[in-house]
C-alpha cells in the first residue's frame, strides 16, 4: 500500500468516527528535521561534545574569550 493509499484510508475512517483527519503526508516534514537537528545538539551539549554544524560559533566564541582573558 502506498502512502497516498494509506492517507485517503485514514482519512475515510477519520471522516466515519467523527474524527479529525488527518495531516497530508509531507506536511510536516521540515519541522521534524529541526527539530531532529534541536535533539542532536542537546545530545552533543549532555555528552560534552561540540555540536556539528556549529563552526563558525566556535571561532567566535574563542575570539571572545580572547579578548576577555588575554592571550
């Protein structure tokens, strides 16, 4: 069965019981990448490691620090 098979079946039994039907598929999909992005970052901060992705931050989080403390 396909995904859009499987959506219009849902959506027929939704529609029978009154219920909400619901979402078309791909709606949501960005938002699940970011937020599957969000959770690999909290992973990486709990286990101590730099997040990926982030380099540029580092470069000026290591000026920063320069300039606080002195070389």
């Amino acid at each position: 069965m396909s995904i859009t098979q499987q959506y219009l079946l849902d959506t027929y039994r939704a529609r029978q019981h009154g219920d909400p039907t619901p979402p078309a598929p791909g709606t949501h999909d960005w938002q699940a990448m970011r937020e599957l992005a969000d959770h690999r970052r909290f992973r990486a901060a709990l286990t101590v490691r730099p997040a990926r992705g982030r380099g540029r931050d580092r470069g000026r989080m290591r000026a920063a620090l320069a300039r606080l403390f002195g070389r």
